[in-house]
C-alpha cells in the first residue's frame, strides 16, 4: 500500500530514492507495474500457445486490481468516513472504458475487413455481451468452451474485464457501508477473507459437468482472487506482514515469486488436477502476500527487478496490450502469416505492442488526465458521436448466417482432441 503522506521535516530526512513518485494524488508503487508486466506477458505466450501455465497472469491481475482498488476505497473512507460510489466509478469509467470501446469498434472493423463470416457474425453476437460487461456470463449460458472454442470468438477474452467490472460495481458499496462501523479496516479484512473463502467453497461445489468453464469464468468462482487482494489491502495484514522487513521481507519476497513462477511452469491448463481443487486459490493468496509485501518494501531486490524499465514500461501498457492481443491472435493465424510457432509470437506481440501504445498515448492517457477535448461540452460531443458511430457500425455490418455451410472449427478441434485423448481426466470432462 502507498505510505501515508511525508510531513516536510521527514521528507527532508528521507533518502530521495524511497519517496514514491507521486500520480494523481497516491503513491505509485513501480513493482507493482512490474508484476503487471509479467502478467501481461505470460497471457500473450500463453494465447501463442509457448506457455501452458501463462493464463494465470489473470489471477495475477485479478489479486492486483483487488488490492489497489480496495486501498484507494479504504484510503478515501479514512479521510473523509464514506466512500463516493458515483466519483468511483466515473473513475474506472475514464480509466478503461474509452480503450475497451475503441478495441471494440477496431476489432468489428478488423473482423468485417478479414473476409471471414463465421468470426464476423460471433463477433456481432458477443459484442453486446461485451459493452454490458457481462461476457463472461453470456459465454457460460451458451456453454462456449472457453479452452477450445474461444479460437473463433474475437472478445473471448473479455470474460475477465466482465469479472472485474462486476467487482467494481459491488464491492465498493461493501466498503462504503463497512465504512459506516467502528474500524471499517477490520470489517474490511473480515469481509474479504470470509468472502474468498466462499468464493473458494463455490469451486468446490459447483458442478461442472459440461467443461470447466462455468469454474473459470463465473464471477462468484473468480470473486476468490479479486477478494484476496482486498484483504491484503487492510491495516490487519499490511501490519502482520510490516513485522517483515530488511532481509526478511527480501527472502519472502524471492520465495514467493519463485514459487509462482514454478506454478506457472508447471501448469497445463485446465488439465491440471489441482487448478479448481484449491490451485487457484492458493496461487492467488501467494500472489496477494507477494503484493502486499513488494508494497511495503519495493526497494528489495525483488521490488528492483520488478521495477527496472523493461517489466514497469510493459506493465503500463498492459491494459490496452491485454485487450488487442487477443483479436490479433485470433485475425491472424499461422495460415493467413504463413508461419507459426516462435516468429509469429514474435510478429504479432509487436503488433500488439504497437496497438496498445497508441491507445494508451492517444486515447487513455488524455482521457485519464482530462485533457480539454475530454471534459466539457467538448468531452460530451466526442462522447456522444463515439457512442452513437459505435451503435451504426453494430447496426450496419452484415450478419452472415451460421448456416449449414458454416463450421465451428473449434467443434473439430474439440472432435480430434477428445479422439486422441480418450477419456477425460479425472473431474474434468472433456470440453464442449
């Protein structure tokens, strides 16, 4: 968590290169948008298929939005004892809206322009699904396999921005009534951890006896990471963990982080026995301890590696890099490149890279810092026409039909797996 505010005589005092940099008015914590980094990261080599373990970078998001989120709530409810629901939400609304819709709009374009109905006509389908943040939902009730039949949907990815949008619009209102009782940050702590514990016990139960993705998309089942960065955003863990410091909190820190990455190494996807019999639980509260400590003590030598240039530069790109990837991954496949493996890994992260930087510079960033074509009548216009040319583009681009002549590949793919295979894993049935 960001330290309290320096009164000038302790700033004088403090060595100038532990003063966090200030951004908008909360200390910024570079590891953190180092962990981003290797998050985003693990996702692009995972959906490139060189990395099996690489979706949990997710889970890593999840547990990170969970914890800055939570202190930003519990830092305005001890200043001010509420929580302003309304100002919350235009802030996560400014901060990732404008990028989700122009990935949207780019992506229907890119999609109508690549020739092929079948990704077209699903792209239509979901893109409702998508601007409601309720994606992950839609895919759940119309049993989208998420590990084999997201290859022919462009906004498959977009389940876990639902989850989160969820999450923002709930848990604030949690906070703000807990803020209303005697040492909120405590309840707070309570709440989360007996709410990732239900979370974790809704995994356990379901049943899932289609595929796995009712587990891994709902946002009851999910909730379990987002809930276990909030508790480690409470005074109760932030001072448990603070008994840790120096070396100590340095050795936890190179513990931890190794063994996340042996997890991540040694996951394979949805076939891994553990993953939804407490595997993400666990790898999410390793995460969260890893967090909260990197927080309190960023100058260790994990926090530096997290921090240098390269991993902190791609986690402030890792929001718009994780919402192009997908629908470049998916627009170009190894037949339409002509090559596969490595090189097209290679070719399409800078593609990725190139989008993202561009939406971030030329769209996010102005919006977040209210440049003047973003506020003002001047921001409602640009509003309005990007809202109303996003409605006739949906309105006027063809649906094609999924009649008989088209075919799922992913139903093939599926077909050939399930054939060479044999039968499913134990509690895993084969995927729809």
């Amino acid at each position: 968590m960001p330290t309290l505010p320096l009164t000038p005589a302790s700033r004088r005092r403090a060595p100038r290169a532990r003063v966090p940099r200030r951004d908008a008015g909360r200390a910024h914590i570079a590891p953190l948008d180092g962990l981003r980094g290797a998050a985003v990261l693990g996702v692009l080599l995972f959906h490139a298929g060189l990395f099996s373990g690489g979706f949990l970078g997710v889970d890593l998001f999840f547990v990170l939005s969970g914890f800055l989120i939570t202190g930003l709530l519990l830092r305005e409810a001890g200043t001010t004892g509420t929580v302003g629901l309304a100002r919350f939400l235009t802030r996560r609304a400014r901060r990732l809206l404008p990028a989700l819709a122009a990935m949207g709009v780019g992506t229907l374009l890119l999609t109508w322009a690549s020739g092929s109905a079948v990704l077209l006509r699903l792209a239509l389908d979901d893109a409702p699904w998508a601007a409601a943040q309720a994606a992950n939902w839609h895919y759940i009730a119309e049993r989208i396999g998420y590990w084999d039949a997201s290859g022919t949907r462009v906004f498959s990815h977009l389940w876990s921005i639902a989850v989160e949008w969820q999450f923002y619009l709930l848990w604030p209102l949690v906070v703000a009534l807990l803020a209303r009782l005697r040492r909120p940050e405590h309840w707070t702590a309570a709440v989360s951890a007996a709410s990732a514990l239900a979370s974790l016990a809704a995994m356990l139960l379901l049943p899932h006896a289609v595929d796995t993705t009712r587990l891994y998309e709902g946002t009851d089942t999910r909730a379990a990471a987002l809930l276990l960065g909030s508790l480690a955003a409470t005074a109760p863990v932030r001072h448990a963990l603070g008994r840790l410091h120096g070396r100590a909190a340095d050795l936890a820190c190179g513990a931890l982080v190794c063994g996340l990455a042996a997890y991540w190494a040694v996951t394979d996807g949805e076939h891994s026995p553990s993953l939804f019999t407490g595997g993400l639980f666990l790898h999410a509260l390793a995460a969260a301890a890893l967090i909260a400590l990197l927080a309190g003590s960023p100058d260790g030598h994990a926090g530096r590696i997290l921090g240098a240039a390269p991993p902190r530069r791609l986690g402030e790109l890792s929001y718009s890099l994780y919402l192009w990837h997908w629908p470049l991954y998916v627009l170009l496949p190894p037949e339409t490149l002509g090559f596969g493996g490595w090189p097209r890994a290679v070719a399409l992260i800078g593609l990725s890279l190139l989008a993202a930087a561009l939406s971030t510079y030329l769209l996010e960033n102005p919006v977040r810092h209210r440049a003047s074509w973003t506020t003002g009548r001047t921001g409602a216009l640009v509003l309005a026409a990007a809202l109303a040319a996003t409605a006739v583009l949906w309105t006027l681009l063809p649906r094609p039909p999924l009649g008989a002549g088209s075919v799922d590949i992913s139903q093939l793919a599926v077909g050939a797996r399930e054939v060479a295979a044999g039968p499913a894993l134990p509690g895993h049935c084969a995927p729809a």
